[in-house]
C-alpha cells in the first residue's frame, strides 16, 4: 500500500466521521460529546499532576541550591 493510498483512506475515515457527527448517524454527537468531556477531564488531572511536579521540582532546587554553592566554593579551594 503506497503512500497516497493511505493518507486518502484516512482523510475519508476523517469526512466520515465529520458527517456522521453533523448529521448525528449513529447517535455519534453524544459519543463525540462525551469524548471531550473526557478528553477535558484528563487534560485538567494531566495540568494538576504537571504543576504538582514543577513545585516538587521547585522544592528541590530551592533545598540544594546552597548545598550546591557550598561544594563550589569548596572545589575553588
């Protein structure tokens, strides 16, 4: 399968999707509309873990920093 083939079967996956979304085949609005509530949801629990490590990460080079200084001064010796 080449190249082109692909990339044509994907954009029709895509125009499929797209109209049946539109048209609501399938009940697909509800379904689409539930996957960004979810999609959402892990986007917030992904950003609270992230600024949760960024002040963990904070903390530790806030607590090494002069232990750091002090083996500097210590190497110009």
């Amino acid at each position: 399968m080449n190249l082109f083939t692909k990339f044509s079967i994907l954009i029709w996956i895509i125009l499929f999707i797209a109209a049946a979304i539109m048209f609501d085949w399938f009940g697909s609005r509800e379904i689409a509309e539930n996957l960004v509530d979810s999609s959402g949801t892990a986007v917030e629990k992904l950003s609270d873990t992230g600024d949760r490590v960024q002040e963990a990460i904070d903390v530790v080079s806030d607590t090494t920093e002069p232990v750091k200084e002090e083996i500097k001064e210590k190497v110009a010796e």
